[in-house]
C-alpha cells in the first residue's frame, strides 16, 4: 500500500509541474502555445501514427490487412493537414482542453479519497486543487454558457420580468441573420426580411419606449387627453437593439457572417458589462473573441484598473455634482451666476456619469477577455463642435454615422439633401436619448451648429487660438445640456432666458456665492479630471511605481463602495435609454 501511495504522489508532482509549466505557457505566449499544441499534438503524433500504421503494413503484409493502409494513409494526410491548417483545431482546443482537465480532475479526487484511507495528510491539499481544477475545466468547457446565464441573472437583478424581452430579441435576431445570410443570392427577399426585422426591432423599441410620448403628442394637436398606462422601459432597450440591429445590418452588407451558434449570439447580445448602459458594441468589433479569447493577469489588471476609473467617476463625483446641480435647480429665482453655475455641474456630472459607466463596462469586458473600444475621448477639450462629437459617445455617433447618414447620401448628394441628411440623424440622435420632444430639439440643435461650421465658421475656427475654440465649444456644449435637461419647455425657456439675464434676481446674489463656496472643490477637480493630463501622469506613475498605483486604486475604489453604502442618492441617467 506504501509503494502504491508514493507513486501516486510522483505522478501527481509530475503532473503537476506540467500543469504549472503548460499554464504559464498559456499566460505569457498563448497564441504561439495553442499552436505548438495543435502542430505537435494533432499534427506531428498523427502523421506519425499514420507512418506507423503504413510501415506495418508494409512489413508485415501477411498478418495486415487493408484496412491498416487505409487507416494510415488517412490519418497522415489529416495530420499533414492540421499541422499546416491548425487554426480547425484552435476553435475546438478549449473545449478539448477543458474535457482532459475534468477527466484527469475527477481522477484526482478519486487518488486523493485513496490517500486519505492511507491517513496521509495531504490529501487535503489535493482535493481542494482537484475542485480548483474543476472548476476551471467546467469553465473552459461552459464559458460562453456561463456567460450568458450571468448576463441573464444580472438583467434579472433590476428588470426580472423585461428578461422574456431581451431572450425574444436574442432568438429572433439571430433567426433574422440566419435567414438573411441563406438569401444571400435573393436580393428582394433578403431585402423584404431586412425591412420586416427592422420594424420588428423597432416596433418593441417604440412599444416600450415611445408608446407614451405619441400618444401625448398625438392628444395635444387634436386637443385631448388619450389616457394610456405607464410602461416601465425596459433597462438598456435602446442599447441592445441598436446592437442587435447592427448585426443584421452588417449580414446584409456582407461585412459578417451570420452567427450560426445561437449560445455564441446570445452572449453578444446579452452580454452584462454593456447590456443596461453601453457602449454600443457591434458584432464585427467582438466576432473573433466570441470563439476565442485570452484572460491573462496583466489583461485583467488593466480591466480591473478602468473599472475602479469608472466606478469613481460615477460615484465620487457624478453622484455629488448631481446633488449641486439639483439644489441650484430647487431655487425658483436664480442670478446669472447661479444659473451658469448649475448648469457647469449638470455638463460635468453627465460627463463622468455616462463616461464611468463605459469605462466600467470595457474594464469588466477586459477582465473577461473582450476588448471593446473606447467610447470617450476627453470631449470637454474639443476645439469645435464637430470634434466634440467625435469625442462623445462615440459608439453611437459612428452607428447613426454607418447606419443612417451615409446610407441617406452622407455628404455626396447636393447641399440641400447634405442638410436634410444631417437634420435627419441629428432629430433622430436627439430622439434617441429620450421620449420627449426637448431631446429632439436638442438633436436639431446640434445639427444646427454641425451645418453652421461646416459652411460658416470652419474657416474662422482655424485662425483663432486653440483656447478660444475650446471657450466656443464649451459654451455651445454647455447650453446645448439646458436643452438636455428640461424636458419641460416652460422650465427650459425661464432656465435659459436665466442665463442670459432675462427673468434673472440679478447677476450674482448670496445663494450663488453660498454654491460657489461649497461647490468649488468639487468643480475644480471635476474640470481637472475631465482633461487627459490627470490619467497620462497616473500612466507614467504605474510605470514607474506600480505599488503607489495599486494603492491609490485601492482607496479609490474602498472610497467608492463607503459612498455606495452611506449615500442613498445614485441616480441612474441611462435608465431613460
């Protein structure tokens, strides 16, 4: 029984120094490992069995049949094949990789229940190492799968009963790619299923979303009021299915294929970290990690050091410079000052609002192995207006940009149609933001300026100081948020008409100077933060100190869950998307 236990522990130190060496390998270079694995594993061993299997026909023709030709030359041919082709193999390696550690897993467990009937005592050690290994063959096995029960329960968190929602979008939409991919040679009636999947899409979006807002606009020209239940939107419709509807778009462009395991599509389209707030994430950008994607410590550091970025966004200054905001907004009569003062919160509590939740999104989907791309860029350093929508939001400024504006002409048709199309995505743009017909105006607001400086002041822009460019931005930028915030246009009016001294208590009172004393803190980091200068100085400090780094992400991120835990005002501003 001695000599039956020591070996099982030599082949357990083995195997385990294999596990170790073959981990680290799939750490540091994984690309090249998987490839070595499948060259030599399904390449090398096969030609040779195949050889093998010839060789012994060959010597041995007597007793051989020919059968053992047969299955060598085969088998040769297939090894020579993935030997040179070994990217087959490398999409179903995890899956294999996954069943030979639960296998050899629950083999352990059995050794270790060997080794405690022998009383020795690290039988322990082993088991738990065995659940451990478990785990991650389960893992390696169900990731996808895992993935999108999460995704499910995370939705369910805030909406359980809108879940049957988003399930019935995953299964039609990718029902609709498939059929739009199989009438690939049917022009008209791939074209009518594009038509009919759009207005599927839409009509959920409009149902839930607009229902309300129609039938009120619909009331107020005819002069009465058409009672209506309330619906609850549902968290994130507009984001999923604009995700959802880029994927079709791109099956009829010809730009994707047609996702045919529906686990896989519903991962996209479900996926947690940018379900309920974005970025708008399209099927192109992420096909590829879909199958296969790389988790390794520095990925996942970086990940977890942009949400920490994200989270402290949100919650140490969005939430807080709401709270401002909504008490200079509480006051009936402002000054001039106050107004600008309530309104530069507002500008940067959206900025850190909705730039925390997509940095928190793209680090939770680096920890998870998917990169997305950024959808913020500093946008308060812009030095026109059009720069400044190159900078935010930019996800969906590039989908109305893609899937609107150069499908209308974009800038290749005559003037008068180059400023139809651009009121068009811009109205809609606004649309998109919420049911409410302020939004729109700010959209047309903003095409306004976009046509202004395209004809007018572009050539002006370039003359002035880059200062004063970013002055003039900001300025527009900040009234266009007045516009943003008052859905009510009597209140949008009088907050406006404050502004610039129309109905105003006069230009600077107590209560603004009561603001600026309590608000000044806050607003100076604020318009530190929301400049590249803070995040390039902590980059060149994780160079060069990465243990000072870790801690400032520490206490960062322990400041932000004290506040979570203390403050019961979180408001969330995607939940009107």
């Amino acid at each position: 029984m001695g000599k039956k236990v020591s070996d099982f522990l030599k082949s357990e130190i083995l195997s385990s120094v294999f596990y170790l060496a073959f981990g680290l390998c799939l750490l540091l270079v994984p690309d090249q490992t998987v490839n070595i694995i499948c060259k030599i594993v399904f390449g090398l061993v096969m030609i040779a069995s195949g050889i093998y299997h010839i060789v012994i026909y060959t010597a041995e023709k007597e007793k051989a049949t020919i059968l053992d030709l047969f299955t060598g030359v085969i088998v040769m041919v297939l090894g020579i094949f993935l030997f040179f082709t070994p990217q087959i193999v490398i999409k179903i390696l995890p899956y294999l990789l996954g069943a030979l550690v639960l296998v050899d897993s629950i083999w352990k467990i059995k050794g270790s229940y060997r080794l405690k009937k022998a009383q020795r005592g690290r039988w322990k050690i082993i088991l738990i190492g065995c659940l451990v290994f478990i785990a991650l063959g389960v893992s390696m096995l169900l990731r996808n799968l895992l993935l999108f029960l999460g995704s499910l329960i995370f939705y369910a968190w805030g909406e359980p009963v809108y879940v049957i929602l988003m399930l019935f979008s995953s299964i039609f939409n990718y029902y609709m790619g498939t059929e739009l991919e199989r009438l690939y040679y049917d022009d008209r009636k791939q074209k009518i299923n594009l038509i009919f999947s759009i207005i599927i899409n839409l009509a959920v979006l409009v149902f839930f979303k607009y229902y309300g807002f129609l039938l009120n606009t619909i009331g107020g020209i005819i002069g009465i009021h058409i009672p209506h239940p309330e619906l609850s939107l549902p968290i994130g419709l507009s984001f999923y299915t604009f995700r959802n509807l880029s994927y079709l778009f791109d099956i009829y462009l010809s730009k994707v294929s047609a996702q045919r395991n529906f686990l896989t599509f519903s991962v996209y389209s479900t996926m947690f970290p940018y379900t309920s707030a974005g970025p708008i994430v399209r099927y192109t950008d992420i096909e590829t990690q879909l199958k296969q994607r790389t988790i390794n410590i520095s990925k996942f550091g970086i990940g977890a050091e942009l949400f920490v970025k994200g989270l402290a966004k949100k919650v140490l200054l969005a939430d807080n410079l709401s709270v401002l905001y909504s008490s200079i907004c509480g006051h009936p009569q402002m000054s001039v000052f106050t107004s600008w003062l309530g309104i530069l919160a507002y500008t940067m509590q959206l900025y850190f609002d909705f730039s925390g939740y997509s940095d928190m999104a793209i680090g939770l989907g680096k920890m998870l192995g998917f990169d997305f791309n950024k959808n913020f860029d500093y946008p308060y350093i812009s030095t026109s207006v059009s720069e400044f929508w190159r900078r935010w939001h930019i996800s969906l400024g590039s989908w109305f940009r893609d899937y609107i504006y150069i499908p209308l002409g974009g800038n290749r048709v005559s003037t008068l149609k180059h400023i139809r199309n651009i009121l068009v995505v811009w109205a809609l743009t606004g649309l998109w933001h919420g049911a409410s017909w302020n939004f729109v105006l700010w959209g047309v607001y903003y095409g306004l300026f976009l046509l202004l400086e395209k004809f007018v002041l572009q050539k002006y822009l370039k003359k002035i100081p880059s200062w004063l460019c970013t002055v003039y931005t900001m300025l527009v930028v900040m009234i266009g948020w007045v516009f943003f915030s008052q859905t009510d246009f009597g209140a949008l009016g009088h907050y406006l008409g404050t502004m610039f001294g129309i109905g105003a208590s006069g230009f600077i009172d107590k209560t603004a100077l009561y603001y600026l004393k309590t608000g000044f803190i806050l607003l100076l980091i604020s318009i530190l933060m929301c400049r590249p200068a803070p995040y390039q100085y902590f980059k060149r400090l994780v160079r060069r100190r990465p243990v000072a780094a870790v801690i400032i992400n520490l206490i960062l991120f322990a400041l932000s869950i004290a506040y979570m835990v203390y403050n019961s005002y979180t408001p969330f501003l995607y939940a009107k998307f």
